[in-house]
C-alpha cells in the first residue's frame, strides 16, 4: 500500500514570492491584505481554476492558449469567465507594480467564486535536467476534475513531496488503466527511435499549453511525434525523456527511477532549441 505523507512546504512548488501588489477584482492591492471571504467556495471546498504562466520582458507568453484553457476550466465548474481584455492588462500591470517587467517572471491567474486574482511573481530556475521517479499513486481518469488546472491542489502536493523524498524531482503518475498519464506538475514525453510520444488526452492528462506547443514544433520541425498510450512500464526502457510546462518549458529528464538517461537527448534538444524561450 503506498504511503500517504503529510503535505509540507515542497520547494519548486512556490518558485518566489508574489511581490508587494496584486490585482483584484479591478482592483490593484497589497499582496497581504485579505482576499477570501469566510463563504467562498474557493476557500471553504477548493471550487477554482487558475492558470500559471511565463512572463518575458513584459509579456505574457501564450496568453489566448491559457486563456482558452482557463474558460474550459471556469465553463466545466460553472464559474463565470472574466474579461479576457482586463485578465490581459492585469497580468502586464502586475508585472510592472512589482518590476517584473524585463527578464522572466512566474505569473498567474486565479478564478474562484466572486474572486479573480492576478499576480506577478519573481523567477527562479529550475534544473536542467529533472530526475523522475514513478509514483505510487493514480490519475483518475474518468475523474469530474480530469484535465482541469483546478485550486484543488493539494493531491498534486503530496505527490511531489512524496517523490522529493524518494530523491525525485517530479513524480511520473499512471492512471487507473496502469497508462502513463502525466506528471504531478507537467506533462511527459518519451522519445522512442526518434519518435516523440506524449499520452493521449483521454489517459486524464492536463491539456498542457507547453504540451500543445512542443506538438506543433514537432509537426513544423519534421519531427514524428503521436499522442499514444503506454504502459506505465515504458518508462523502465526509455532511455531519453523531457517534461514540459509553461514555467519549465522543455526540461530534459536525467534520471528515471535512480537510472541515468541520455540528458539531453538530440530530439530533446532540438525541440528546446525551436523553443529558446526559457
């Protein structure tokens, strides 16, 4: 039976502290003044969706995909969608109220319950290459939440706090059929004799806007990639591997289950170099 940790303060999960100023409501604020009410569902049940995003010099990079994102998200829980023209100006106004605007900067939105939170966050990088470990826990794919980037987050907490004990980065999650689906944070790809595979959205994935993208230069690039099933024990044979997320872009994989990898392997870096954003 898989252990079940407590949740702790998982470093990388917060990667640097929102700055003094937040976006509210319209409203631009103190990062420490009260946002919640007692009777929000946000608070009180985790009814919320929210996006995290790449700020570059000023930017919001892929902005219309994690928007998109964002009101499949708010339409499947029955939130309302905010004004994705306010969301816009709000993301570029946090970042120049807490001088984010040159370099990088972890941004987010917030959509809960009468509540929509936008914040600018200083940058921190990740390593460059991610050592993975299998989780013992499951995706449920024919979860109501699957493939939403739901507040309710804390199952994805003890997930990555439980492979950080075992030495791992990220943890590699099956779903209930024993497939590859994703992992607590991002989503993976194997590349297999040159062929990039990523498992399909149905394995319960996150729709990832880095998952989205890194397809399409694959397609630009020539590059052979399918969205395909695999066992979960592909990953005991795979010898190179990346994950992708918006604030990762692609990380190529190091290790795998205490196994050292190619790191980083040729169609890894060529699909980071088409990227070159990070």
């Amino acid at each position: 039976m898989a252990a079940h940790p407590k949740i702790a303060n998982v470093p990388g999960m917060v990667h640097g502290s929102v700055m003094g100023r937040v976006w509210i409501n319209g409203a631009v604020r103190d990062a420490r003044d009260p946002v919640l009410t007692p009777d929000c569902a946000g608070l009180l049940i985790g009814r919320g969706v929210f996006e995290t995003l790449l700020g570059r010099n000023g930017e919001p990079v892929f902005l219309p995909r994690h928007l998109r994102r964002l009101a499949s998200g708010t339409e499947r829980l029955g939130l309302p969608m905010p004004d994705p023209v306010l969301v816009e100006l709000a993301l570029r106004m946090m970042m120049v109220e807490n001088d984010l605007a040159t370099g990088k900067a972890r941004l987010r939105i917030t959509v809960v319950p009468g509540t929509v939170l936008v914040s600018a966050a200083s940058w921190v990088d990740y390593p460059s290459a991610a050592a993975i470990v299998t989780s013992p826990f499951l995706r449920n794919e024919r979860s109501a939440l699957a493939g939403i980037k739901t507040t309710s987050y804390a199952e994805n907490l003890l997930t990555l706090e439980e492979a950080r004990r075992r030495g791992g980065d990220e943890a590699i999650l099956a779903n209930s059929r024993g497939e590859l689906c994703e992992g607590a944070t991002t989503n993976l790809f194997l590349v297999e004799d040159g062929v990039v595979i990523t498992p399909p959205l149905d394995s319960g994935c996150l729709p990832g806007v880095m998952r989205e993208v890194v397809l399409e230069v694959c397609h630009a690039q020539g590059i052979p990639a399918r969205e395909e099933a695999r066992s979960i024990g592909a990953l005991g044979d795979c010898c190179e591997a990346f994950l992708t997320s918006s604030l990762r872009g692609v990380q190529t994989v190091g290790m795998i289950d205490g196994r050292p990898v190619e790191s980083p392997g040729e169609t890894t870096q060529r699909i980071g170099a088409a990227l070159a954003l990070w």
